[in-house]
C-alpha cells in the first residue's frame, strides 16, 4: 500500500511539472543547472511497549503447586488446614489425612524420626503384594524365615518345615501382628531378610520417605530403625490402593486353616477400636481399620483408616503413652487408641469435604490476541478438598494464572495457564487450565484491514484523476493561449509588412 501511495505522489509531482513547464518562458539556450532533489527522511515506527504485567498473587518466580507450598493439598503439603494452633495430641506425632480430597487435615511433628514398632508391618505387606503375584502359593517356613526372634514377641507360631499360604501369612502379619510372619515373607520375598530390608528402604525412597530407614521387616527396636509420620501415611496411602491390603486392614477375626504341622489357628485384631478387649471399652464406630504398633522405646503407635460424612482419613499415632491400673498391668488408658478418636473427634466435628472445580463448569474466560473469539478455561477432572463446616462456596476464591499472552490460534485442550482454588489464606487445590476450544485467527479484522486498504487505494485514484483533468484543461488553455497569440502575431507581422510595401510605392 505504501509502494502504491509512493508511486501515485511520484506521478502527480512529474505532471504538476509538466504543466508548470507550459507557463515556462521558451529559452533558446535552456541549459540550466537543475535543483537538486529534495531529501526524505525515512519514517522511524514508533517504538512498541509492552502492558505492565499484573503483580502475581503468588510470589515472583514461584513455579511449583501452590496448593502444596501454601495449602494443604497432597501429603507434602506444608500448610495443613488444621496444627497443635487448633488442636493437641498426647503423641509424639500425629496426622490426619483424608483420601477422598487429598488433603493433609492436621499436622503434629509429622517430620520428626521414630522408633515406628510394629506399624512396619504395613510395609511388608505391601512388598509383599508388590512381589508375590501368587498369594495361594504354599511357602515352607525355615530357621532362615525364624531367626532374630525375640522371646515372647508377637507371632502366630510358625514352625521350621511348616506349610502355609502366602495370604494367611498376610493375615498372620497384620490381623495378630506375627514377627515370625513378616520375616518368612521377606524371605520368601527376597531369599533372606537383609535382601529385603535392601527392597524396603528403596521402595520408601521411590514413595518420597525421606526420613524412614528400615533394619528388619517386623519392627522389633533397633537404633537406626525409625521412620515419621508422613512417611508411614505415604506408605499406608500406597498400601490402600489393593484392595486385599483394605480387606486384611479392616478384619477383625481370621483363621487360619489347619497345615501340615498346626491345628487352625483364631486370630484377632490387636486394634480395639474395631474389636472390644472389655475395660476400658474404646471402640470407635467410625474407625474401620488399623495397625498396632508397641515397644518400650517406640511407645504406643497405630495407623487407622476412618470414614464418616465423605471423609475418608488416614491417621497416624506415633509416640503415645500408655496409663496403667493399680495392679499394674491392666490399662486405664492404652493411648494410641484414645488419641486417634479424639482427633477424629475434632477433625469430624471441624471439617468436611466440598467439590471445588468441576470438569464441566467455565473455568473462567481470557483475550486472546488476534482471535475470532476468547478463550475459555477447563479443567481436566473434579477436584474435593477438605474445608471448614458451614464453609459457603461462594467464599471460595478462584485464581486464573496464565502462562503468557495467549495469541491465535489456540488449539483445543492447549495448556494455558493454571486455576488455584483459595479458601482465605489456604490454597485447597491447584490444577492444569486447558483451553475448552480451538480459537481461530479472526477473519473479519483482516477483511477489514484490506477494505481499509481498497478504500484508501480508492481515495487516490480519485485525487489523481482530478489531478490529471485538471492539469489537461490548464494545458489545454496554455496551448490555445500561445496559439491565438501566434495568430496575433503573425496578423501584426502582415500588417506591418503591408504597411511597409504600400509606404514604398508611394516613394
């Protein structure tokens, strides 16, 4: 469009010339210097700056999962809903986390190193079911499968040469706490227990416990055994994906058929909160499973699965103190067990869980430079988050992060941003934003464009014909002029001429 305006403007110049030459005096010796060309200066487009940025919620250069650094979201979260601010439990660690939102509810030096007794048995459970992929298989028992067992610790009497199934064994593990049972699965899991205990500290590596280490796969005491209560959730929360760990985890009574060397043996759960050992009576009808752990330098521990109201809770004991009768060995208090109902006390009776982001709502709506239309945001899956009682979803804050300036197109499904869900100060949960439609380059703006351009293209066509008509008639008129005063001329030059002959022949 430029070239053609340039090539117009270069035109009318030669013609406005032109004419001007017709009104130029006839020289006979036109040799002048001409005037040297005007000089133009090119035109310099203005610089282009950019819009301030909008000062971020989150702080500069912060690129991981808010509801992780700043919420209670996953159990790496650093800010759970609830801590000993709130609440205080009798333990030297407690947890509460629920599955269903994926929310870290309560927190009590959930980092620190203990001593985790016999709550490593969850984790041989779950090697077990990771390795084993015949759970009928008859495994016999060795002295190997025996050795390092303590006098009068827990055990379902295995015996060298015995018979027994991979699944009872698991029951044995979990349901009576068997020591002699976890040390036959590891053998039989790995060949010896040093081998396994090797499996074990790299399987806690790969579920992100970064403060377990494990010595043997029962739990008895030893030194540089210990774990912390967010890993013993991790490897619980692992555990739970199979549904036969669920099924042990929540059995109260078992027996074990008859082998070739035992009569059938009667198990029952050491976890009283599900099955009634008499006084003190603490059965607790939300809890639905669970794990004993106890030694002297470990003190009371436990792990339990809950369910009331949609939340599903994880908790974790480590550390409790047990209160014992007068005739001291009966319990007034066992500890663990009374401090996991009241947590699930205050827990139940604080928080509840609320859908925050739906796949099919609008997550929000942004421009898109260039395009026939904006963009709209969408989420991937459904996301529930643990929430005060009485929270109003309408005092849940969403947050629209985009990665930059979204220009066209825009492919559907193309990642654009992130959508944080704010309750206060608490981020509850974070997710991928997506674009819900493809966004095409707007057609009409560059319809637009090249009509401007053809009216515009118009507008000098026109200016250039009057231009050339006008030139054309003041041409016109010059000629004729110069004509008719050639015409006057010559009449003149014949007058004169006559006037001279006649003059002569009167001489």
């Amino acid at each position: 469009m430029i070239m053609k305006k340039f090539r117009l403007l270069s035109l009318l110049t030669a013609l406005m010339l032109t004419a001007s030459s017709a009104f130029a005096p006839v020289r006979a010796n036109p040799e002048e210097e001409p005037a040297p060309p005007a000089t133009t200066q090119a035109s310099v487009p203005p610089e282009t700056t950019q819009p301030p940025e909008t000062e971020p919620t989150m702080p500069a250069g912060f690129q991981g999962d808010a509801s992780v650094a700043y919420g209670s979201r996953t159990l790496d979260a650093q800010k759970p809903l609830s801590d000993t601010d709130d609440y205080k439990a009798k333990a030297k660690a407690a947890l509460l986390y629920d599955l269903n939102s994926d929310s870290l509810v309560f927190a009590q030096d959930i980092d620190e190193r203990l001593f985790p007794a016999s709550l490593t048995k969850v984790m041989t459970c779950l090697l077990t079911l990771e390795m084993e992929q015949d759970l009928e298989k008859k495994v016999t028992v060795t002295s190997e499968g025996l050795k390092g067992q303590e006098p009068g610790g827990s055990n379902i009497a295995l015996k060298v040469g015995e018979e027994i199934s991979v699944k009872d064994l698991l029951y044995g593990l979990m349901v009576k706490s068997g020591n002699d049972a976890a040390s036959v699965l590891a053998v039989n899991n790995s060949g010896s227990i040093e081998a396994f205990v090797e499996v074990m500290n790299r399987r806690a590596a790969e579920l992100g416990c970064t403060g377990t280490h494990f010595m043997n796969p029962h739990g008895l005491h030893h030194d540089e055994h210990y774990t912390t209560a967010r890993d013993m959730a991790r490897i619980l929360r692992e555990a739970m994906k199979y549904p036969l760990f669920e099924e042990i985890f929540t059995t109260k009574e078992y027996t074990v058929p008859a082998t070739n060397l035992s009569e059938a043996r009667e198990m029952k759960t050491t976890n009283f909160l599900i099955r009634s050992n008499g006084y003190p009576y603490v059965l607790d009808s939300r809890v639905l499973g669970g794990k004993t752990g106890n030694t002297s330098k470990a003190g009371r521990c436990l792990v339990t699965l809950s369910e009331k109201d949609g939340m599903r809770l994880i908790s974790v004991i480590l550390g409790a103190k047990a209160v014992y009768g007068a005739d001291g060995y009966s319990f007034a208090r066992y500890g663990n067990f009374e401090e996991t109902s009241a947590m699930l006390d205050f827990a139940y009776g604080r928080f509840t869980t609320m859908q925050v982001l739906h796949p099919t709502q609008v997550a929000g709506q942004f421009a898109v430079s260039g395009g026939a239309h904006n963009a709209f945001g969408a989420i991937s899956e459904s996301m529930a988050a643990a929430v005060p009682l009485g929270s109003d979803i309408n005092s849940i804050r969403y947050e629209y992060s985009l990665t930059g300036n979204l220009t066209a197109p825009v492919a559907k499904d193309q990642e654009i941003g992130v959508v944080r869900v704010w309750y206060e100060n608490t981020c509850l949960a974070q997710q991928t934003l997506r674009s819900a439609s493809a966004v095409a380059v707007e057609e009409k703006r560059q319809d637009q464009s090249q009509e401007q351009e053809d009216d515009s293209e118009g507008i000098w066509n026109t200016i250039l014909t009057v231009v050339l008509i006008a030139v054309a008639v003041i041409f016109v008129l010059v000629m004729a002029l110069r004509i008719r005063a050639a015409a006057i001329r010559r009449r003149r030059r014949r007058r004169k001429n006559a006037a001279k002959a006649k003059q002569k022949r009167r001489s």
